[in-house]
C-alpha cells in the first residue's frame, strides 16, 4: 500500500502536466532548486561556531 507503481507516477506526472503547463515547470523546479541550495548553505551556517561567523560578518 505504501509504493507508488508505474501508472500512479504515470498520472501524478500527467495531472501536473495539466495544471502548470510545459512551459511553467522547468520555472518551478529552477526555483525549487534555488530555494532547496540556500537551505542547505543557511544549514551550513548555522553549523559554524560563533567565532567563526563574527570573523565572517567583519569581512
């Protein structure tokens, strides 16, 4: 109960290919993406001890 099988994703795929068009989802992806990278560095910044983000803030 817990897979999707082939005609599941087939439909998914299709049903979105109605509702945002060909043309509106390489936009969203390359937003999904963009906004996916600044996490990931935000992540990472905020994994950085204190001394090291104030040494980057005088820069």
């Amino acid at each position: 109960m817990g897979k999707l099988g082939l005609t599941e994703i087939l439909v998914i795929v299709a049903i979105i290919l109605l509702l945002f068009g060909g043309k509106k989802i390489p936009e969203l992806m390359k937003g999904l993406g963009s906004g996916i990278k600044e996490f990931k560095n935000a992540a990472k910044d905020e994994n950085q001890p204190a001394a090291a983000k104030k040494e980057e803030e005088k820069i």
